[in-house]
C-alpha cells in the first residue's frame, strides 16, 4: 500500500500556500498586463494605420494616373480583446521518500497573455462618395485645409478654377488667364505679409459669409493691393484704411466681391497624380499615356518618383505594375504636399455617419 510522505497538516498548508501565491501573481500580472498592452498595443496600431493610410493615398493618386480604377477603405475601429492566463503547480511525493528525493519542484508558476484585435473597415463607395468626389470644395472646407499652410499661395491656386473670372484650369487646353500667376504671386505676399487675413460673420439668417480683411498696408504694401484689385476688376478706394471684400463660391466677376470657382476632391487628386515621375518603360508600352504639354500649366504640387529597385529612403511607398513609387523622404515640399492632401482627403470624404450608412467589412485578426 502507497502513504503519502508528507502528514495532513503540512499538505494542506502547502495548498493553502501555492493558492495565496498564484492569486496574488494572477493580481499583479493583471495589473502589469493591462498598461502594457496599451503601451505597446496604442503605438502600433496608429502606426501601422497611419502607414496604410498614406499607402492608401499614393495608390489611388497612381492608379488615377494610369486611368485604372481604386477604392478607398476607412478603419472604423479597433477592438482588441486581451487573454490572460496564469498556472501553477506542485510536486508532492508519494511512498517512499528515497524514490523522489531531490527530484520535486516545491513550486512552479507562469503566466501568459494573447491579443486578439478585431479591424472594421467601412468602405468609401457609392453616391454619396462619388457625390463628395465630383461636387466642388466649399469655401470654409479649402480655408480649414489651408489654416497652416505655408504657402498661402499655392494653396488657392490649387483650390480655384477662377477668381473673378481670371482662369487658373490646371488640367485643360485652355490656356490660363494671363493675370492668374501674378494675382497668386501678390496674395501670397499680402497672406505671408500678415496684411491680409481671412475673417468671418455670421448673417441674419445664420449663413457664415468669409471676407478678405486687409488692413495695415499703407506704408509697405499699398501698391501690391492696388494690383491686386486691379486684376481682381474691385473697385475700391486704396487709401490706406481697412477694406472687407467679401469671399463668394460663384462665377463671373464682381466689382465688390472676389467670386471663386473652386476646385472637386477629384480634380486635386487628377492635379496631384501628374506629379508622378512617369516610367519611359510604361510610356513606350502604353501602359500609361505621356503627360500633355500643357499639364499643371509648369505647376507642380509634389513629386512621385519611381524606381525597380524597393526605395529604402522613402516616407511612403507602393508597389505597382513591376515598379516602386514613392515619395523622397529627403524631398521636404513633397511630403507637406502630401500631408495637405491627406489632410485634404480626411475633411472632404470623411463622413461621421458613415459606419451606420455603409456596409462594414470586420475582420479577426487572430
């Protein structure tokens, strides 16, 4: 018959003891646990959706350029759901002593913990996304793009297809107005001068209406007004006094207002995809037609480069068609191009209840 080598008493202390020392591990293992999965989880997943996003971007921009259709996908959410697990045990000899003696772990612990993150995508499509792609840019949507961007200039003359008539077309065989260039090149001064900014009112019915409030330009920069709204056809007294002209979405010219005709989200992504260093392999083939002359009009908002070989110094990059596009990370004007566009892109296609209108793709991760 098989005795147990230890009595009642020292057994059930031991019990009692391996308990007492798991419950507190399994305490302070959750206490651990939960921080440093945030710690370590909250980094990534922002990292690699950022990344992914940028990806996003760039590839519609090539596609677009070589006339092939793309789709976008925004991350709804992420769920990570976190297992933890913790055991312990303990050897106890039975029968004679001499068998086991040296043998036994008086007492043995681990603990572990997995992540399951759960991805929902809600995709960007039907009428309301081509409705958002094709419909012009709001106003007060190009003035919150452009709140920091460093150049005031470029940036309107991205956003507007006319200004009182002058014609800034980008993308057309129509020419541009010859005054179109000089008027950017003085509201830029003006803008970077602090001489001119850009101010709004609520009216009576509760419209916002924006105005270009210049002001303390007498001594330095009066001439450059007086041009300014001589191209502009304004009439108004340049006498050194405060002037608001008001700010319209129209067509047509205007003697007390500067009307602009802005641009679509797909017109800035078509502007931004000739940007692209197009391949001399893909334009022989006809993989994708040669830029016309007359694209950007000499305008160049960012530049796209292209390579055979994986760009190891690039901020973002695709791989299409056998070749890498990518933007320079060493290429400073591309990348604060790119960040206004994918500022851009977030304001004017994003929409807050887009999780309940469309369908959700969510994906298990693990």
């Amino acid at each position: 018959m098989l005795m147990a080598s230890m009595g009642p008493d020292i057994s059930l202390a031991r019990r009692r003891g391996v308990l007492l020392i798991l419950g507190m591990f399994m305490l302070g293992g959750c206490a651990v646990v939960g921080p440093q999965s945030i710690t370590a989880g909250r980094g990534a997943y922002t990292e690699v959706i950022n990344r992914t996003e940028d990806e996003q971007i760039l590839n519609a921009l090539v596609r677009m350029r070589y006339e092939e259709t793309f789709g976008m996908m925004t991350v709804a959410s992420v769920t990570a759901g976190l297992k933890f697990r913790a055991q312990a045990s303990t050897d106890i000899g039975i029968g004679d002593s001499d068998d086991y003696a040296g043998n036994l772990v008086p007492f043995s612990a681990g603990a572990a913990y997995e992540e399951n993150p759960t991805i929902s995508y809600v995709p960007l499509s039907g009428q309301d996304f081509t409705r958002r792609m094709l419909s012009p840019i709001t106003i007060d949507e190009w003035l919150l793009i452009g709140t920091q961007a460093r150049q005031p200039g470029g940036l309107f003359a991205l956003a507007a297809r006319r200004a009182n008539g002058l014609r800034n077309p980008l993308l057309s065989e129509v020419p541009p107005s010859a005054g179109f260039a000089r008027f950017v090149e003085l509201y830029d001064e003006l803008r970077r001068a602090s001489v001119m900014d850009i101010v709004s009112a609520v009216q009576p019915g509760g419209e916002v209406e924006y105005f270009w409030d210049l002001h303390d330009y007498a001594n330095t920069h009066a001439d450059a007004v007086r041009e300014l709204f001589s191209l502009l056809g304004i009439e108004t007294q340049i006498d050194g006094s405060t002037i608001l002209l008001p700010m319209r979405q129209a067509v047509g010219r205007s003697a007390s207002a500067v009307n602009i005709q802005t641009r679509s989200a797909y017109d800035v992504l078509r502007v931004f995809s000739y940007g692209i260093d197009l391949p001399p392999a893909h334009v022989e083939a006809g993989i994708v037609d040669p830029d016309p002359p007359t694209a950007l009009t000499g305008r160049r908002f960012i530049t796209i480069r292209s390579s055979v070989d994986r760009p190891d110094n690039a901020t973002v990059r695709i791989r299409f068609h056998d070749r890498w596009f990518y933007i320079d990370a060493t290429d400073a004007a591309s990348k604060t191009a790119f960040a206004l566009l994918r500022t851009f892109i977030g304001i004017r296609l994003a929409d807050p209840g887009a999780s309940q209108q469309a369908p959700v793709l969510t994906v298990p991760v693990n």
